[in-house]
C-alpha cells in the first residue's frame, strides 16, 4: 500500500469509514464507535438524485436528527426549483 503525501492526499483518505451496525429509520444509520450518519435523498433516480449527509455524536436524539433530515430535504428541493436567470442567453452567445 503506497501511503499518500500531504499534496497527492485527498479527504476520503483522510476520514475513516466507519461500519453501519444498525439502521433506525429510513435514511440515519448507527455507526460502529457509537455515532450516527444522516442522510437526506432529494430526486427519485440515480441521475436526478441529490443527497447531503452528517454525522451526530453519540447522544443525540433521533428527533434532532430526524429535524435536520427535514430540513436538509427541504433546502435540497428549493435549490431544484430555484430559477436561473439568462442561462438560455448564455447558451445563446457561446
């Protein structure tokens, strides 16, 4: 295994992957040192699929959780819906 250097390294490296024991509901997933990933899904297929992700310490309430999941589904489908002015302009002078 060649060890990556502080120019060729890049945060996937950087982060250790931590194996999912459990799932308490759609989308949060309990981590194997006691921690929770969230994941919020905006889009039904793989290529208009968004999603964002964060991890909680160990104590937080599945409510906290469960909110920001909310929240993070929301801004993701405003940011689809958001309106983009003179693209079709753009397109035109290229």
């Amino acid at each position: 295994m060649v060890e990556a250097d502080a120019w060729t390294a890049t945060p996937e490296d950087s982060v250790k992957k931590a194996k999912v024991i459990a799932t308490l509901a759609a989308g949060i997933y309990r981590l194997e040192d006691g921690s929770y990933r969230v994941v919020a899904y905006v889009g039904n297929s793989r290529l208009t699929q968004r999603r964002k992700e964060k991890r909680f310490a160990a104590g937080t309430g599945i409510r906290d959780m469960k909110r920001w999941q909310g929240n993070a589904r929301a801004a993701l489908s405003r940011e689809g819906l958001r309106v983009r002015r003179d693209t079709l302009q753009n397109r035109l002078r290229s």
